[in-house]
C-alpha cells in the first residue's frame, strides 16, 4: 500500500471529508506551498523528531518552526531533529524526505502546534512531492485524536 492510500483509507475509516490536490514536483514545504497556491500557514508540515529512545512528529504551519527548547519543556523530553535516514525507514511507503500529514496512520506518536487552527482549512502532504490532502480545519482534533497539542512553534527566520 502506497502512503497516500493508507492516508485515504485512515480518513475513510473516521468518516472525515477531504480531497487529493496535485501540485507540481516540489523539495521544501515552502516550494510546495507554492507549488500548490496555498499560504504557508495553510500548509501543515511535519517534522520527524528524536529524544531519550522515542521518536515523535510534530505537525506545525509550514511557516514555522519547532522550538525544540520549549516543546522538550512542555513534555518533559529533550528532542533533537532527526535525519532524512530516519525519515525514510520509519516512512518507508513515502517518498524521501516526506512525512506524511497523518502521522498517526502509521501509529506514530505525534504533537500538533495549536497554531494549525488558526485557518479554516489545511493541507496535508500525502506521502510524495506531488499532492496534498485538503482538509477543513474542524476535523483536525479527528484525525489527530487525543495526540497532545500546544504552541511551540515560531516564525521561520528563512521563508526560502
């Protein structure tokens, strides 16, 4: 099964509504953002984090970044970035370098930055550089489940 699919049957599975959005190949969140004419606040990306054995996503707006100081504070752990290696071989369906916009649907723990509800809609990747999934914002505490959420995000220094 292909990254996108198991993100299509996971939504199916907690009946929430969304659709697939094709985008020109992209790299970065910013480019996909972009790619797709969507503002980077509406473009939820994430980020594959390593600390004390365990390894966590956290879904922040793609125009921000983790702050790993505040977010190692709020949940008693310090994290460090992992690397695209780990990326890979805990996402192994998904293209290089991607982690999926649900990563829950591969039991992955996860955290999402409250910063995400600020839009009435979201888009999620969807396993490789060429679609999304699009999302309205109120079922995203669905998807996500009981999986902690709070702020610990800030602006990008660098929007490239």
């Amino acid at each position: 099964m292909n990254a996108l699919h198991r993100m299509e049957r996971f939504l199916d599975q907690h009946m929430i509504p969304f659709e697939v959005v094709a985008h020109p190949h992209s790299q970065t969140s910013a480019e996909t953002a972009r790619a797709a004419g969507v503002t980077p606040d509406r473009l939820a990306k994430g980020v594959l984090l390593e600390g004390m054995g365990c390894q966590m996503v956290a879904m922040i707006p793609a125009d921000k970044e983790v702050q790993l100081g505040k977010l190692g504070l709020d949940q008693g752990i310090a994290f460090s970035l992992a690397d695209e290696a780990s990326v890979s071989k805990l996402f192994s369906e998904c293209d290089t370098g991607v982690v999926p916009g649900l990563p829950n649907a591969w039991g992955v723990e996860m955290i999402w930055d409250d910063a995400l509800m600020a839009q009435p809609d979201i888009f999620l990747e969807a396993g490789d550089h060429k679609r999304l999934l699009h999302i309205k914002t109120r079922y995203l505490r669905d998807i996500f489940g009981d999986a902690p959420h709070c702020r610990f995000s800030e602006p990008r220094m660098n929007q490239g």
